[in-house]
C-alpha cells in the first residue's frame, strides 16, 4: 500500500504541476486580452480623430445646448407677443434700404 500511495503523491504533484501551468497560462492570456483591447481601442479612436467623428458625450452636450437655445427664443418669443399686445398694433415698418445721401428733393 506504500508503493500505491506514493504513485498516487507523485500523479498529485503532477496534477498539482499542470494546475500551476495552466494558471500561469491563463494569467498570461488574459494580460495578452487586456493589451490587445488597448491596442485595438487606441486604433479605433485614432481612426474616429481622422474621420473628424464626435462622441456620445460632445454629441450629448451640444444638443442640451441647442434644446436650453430653443426654449429661450421660444421664452422670449412670448415676451414680445406679449409686449407687442399691451402696445398695441405696430406702425408698418419703413424698409431701412434707401441712403439718405442718394435722396432727392425733386429738384
């Protein structure tokens, strides 16, 4: 039973000696994932800076900008209505177009 147990301490060392190597192997692999992902994200976003692309974010953020723009000229857009009613009609407008220098007197 002494020869037994001693072959089965030597397939325990060899199973503990392919454990061992397999999780090196796995360590090794998931650094070689982890800088292919750099690689690839470093390629990717050199490539969104050459087609002059956006992102989500910047995208995101002008938008705002626009909806916060349109909801202040739609404010002031009442404003004046509301100005203009407590006014009164308005007097036609006189087109700004002629020079005052270039007016004549008829004579």
């Amino acid at each position: 039973m002494s020869s037994e147990s001693g072959s089965g301490g030597g397939k325990r060392g060899l199973f503990d000696d392919l454990a061992g190597m397999a999780g090196g192997a796995f360590s090794v692999l998931a650094g070689a994932r982890n800088e292919a992902e750099a690689m690839v994200r470093a390629q990717v976003e050199a490539m969104v800076r050459r087609l002059d692309l956006v992102k989500r974010e910047d995208l995101d953020a002008a938008l705002e900008v626009a909806r916060r723009a349109r909801e202040q000229a739609e404010a002031l857009e009442a404003r004046v209505a509301a100005l203009e009613a407590r006014l009164g009609p308005a007097e036609p407008a006189v087109p700004d177009t002629l020079d005052p220098g270039l007016a004549t007197d008829g004579g």
